[in-house]
C-alpha cells in the first residue's frame, strides 16, 4: 500500500452504511462514525449503484451520483456491497494518485466494468494499477440457474463453479480477477465469504436466512487527518 493511502473494508460492526434500505436514516450515522474513527477531513463520496458499467469522475463531495465506480484523485470513495464484488482500486497518474471505487456482481462483471475502469485509470496515465477485492459471496455458495452460468462461463471460463451441494454457480470473485490479471493488473484479495460470515452482510443470507438486510463497504481514502495543513 502507497503511504498515504488507505485501502479497507468494513462489517457489520460498523452498521450499515445504505441510506436507501429500510433504517437508512441510520446509515448517515453509520457513515458519519466511519469518517471520525479514521480521523478523515471529508465525508466518503458513495454512490447510487445500479448493476450498470458507468464510471464517473469525481472531484468535488456532492449528492450521491448513480454509477457503478468513481474515480477520484482527492475524495475518500466508497463502494458498498452485500454479495457483490467491492473493488478499490490504486495508481499513479500523469500528475497524481489516482484512486477508483467500482461495484461489481454479476451483470457489472459481465458487462466489463473492472477492464473498463481500469481503462480510464490508463486514459490519466496510470501504467501499474493496484487492486484489492473484498468480500463477497464464494463460488461454494452463489447458486444460479444452469443458462445464467453458462452464459458468463462462455465469455470468462474462470466463473464456471459449482455449490457445496453439487447445483450450478458462479465464482465471480476468479471471474474478476482473470479481468484484471488479464490487463496486467495485481490483484490482491480479501478472501471472506458474506453468505457464511454473519459478521458481513449478505442479501442472500438476509432473504435465506433471515440476518439483518445491510450494506458494508469498500473504502479507499488519502489519510490527510482532520486539521492537518
Ligand atoms: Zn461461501
């Protein structure tokens, strides 16, 4: 990690953090908390995430803009999941460090929206780009219909998975990094699975299972502390 920066994932100890969930008047508290414990001088740029492939620049906080990743060389970003890929991502650009947040499940994966992200990291002159991936439902547990696998499987043969209790998945997470190994990308990889660790959220463990419905996060942020110069 380049000093400076920091790159992390929270759980559900830190609340959920989806404003658009029932009990999202909780998640700005949820949020507010993040930012004072890692002593950060601005609030997290999230975003309205909608299983698309937009990458949106930012560089000025305002109103949660709808798209899957940000791109951003001064705001703290954050990328919010619960079985999905949460995707950060580190460079150095022409003139700066360039930082990206990026949503990724299925369709997003499917559509190229880690390659393409990437790309517009290289577009600002970035040549190594760092990557981590967080938790996310394994290929042991994301159970789909046979035709939903077969046709990722058919483009990234790496999705092709299989449950624990023998029906059709998809390893999104080997799916993702073959993308970004693909481009010459490190990938460096926080191996939980949400579906079986109640410390994470889980869409499908809140409707299988019945846990608590939340989002957490990916965060990537410039460590500057609240007052320094
Ligand atoms: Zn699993």
């Amino acid at each position: 990690m380049r000093p400076g920066w920091g790159v992390a994932f929270t759980d559900t100890g830190a609340g959920s953090l989806s404003v658009s969930l029932p009990a999202g008047s909780a998640a700005l508290q949820h949020r507010a908390a993040l930012r004072s414990t890692l002593g950060l001088a601005q609030d997290f740029q999230f975003m309205t995430q909608v299983h698309g492939r937009e990458v949106l620049t930012v560089e000025s906080q305002g109103e949660q803009p709808t798209a899957d990743g940000l791109v951003s060389t001064t705001l703290p970003l954050a990328v919010m999941v619960a079985d999905c890929l949460p995707v950060l991502m580190l460079a150095e650009g022409d003139d700066s460090i360039l930082t990206a947040a990026v949503h990724a499940g299925r369709q997003g994966v499917a559509k190229g929206i880690l390659p393409h992200a990437v790309e517009r990291l290289r577009q600002r002159g970035a040549e190594r780009v760092e990557v981590w991936i967080g938790p996310s439902i394994c290929g042991a547990c994301y159970e789909v219909p046979e035709e939903m696998r077969a046709e990722l499987a058919t483009t990234i043969p790496e999705a092709f998975s299989e449950t624990s209790w023998g029906t059709p998945a998809l390893n999104l997470r080997a799916a993702a990094t073959a993308q970004l190994r693909g481009i010459g990308v490190t990938v460096h990889q926080v191996e939980a699975c949400t579906l079986e660790e109640p410390t994470l959220y889980s869409h499908r463990a809140s409707q299988q299972q019945g846990r608590p419905e939340g989002r957490f996060a990916g965060l990537i942020f410039p460590m500057q502390k609240v007052g320094a110069a």
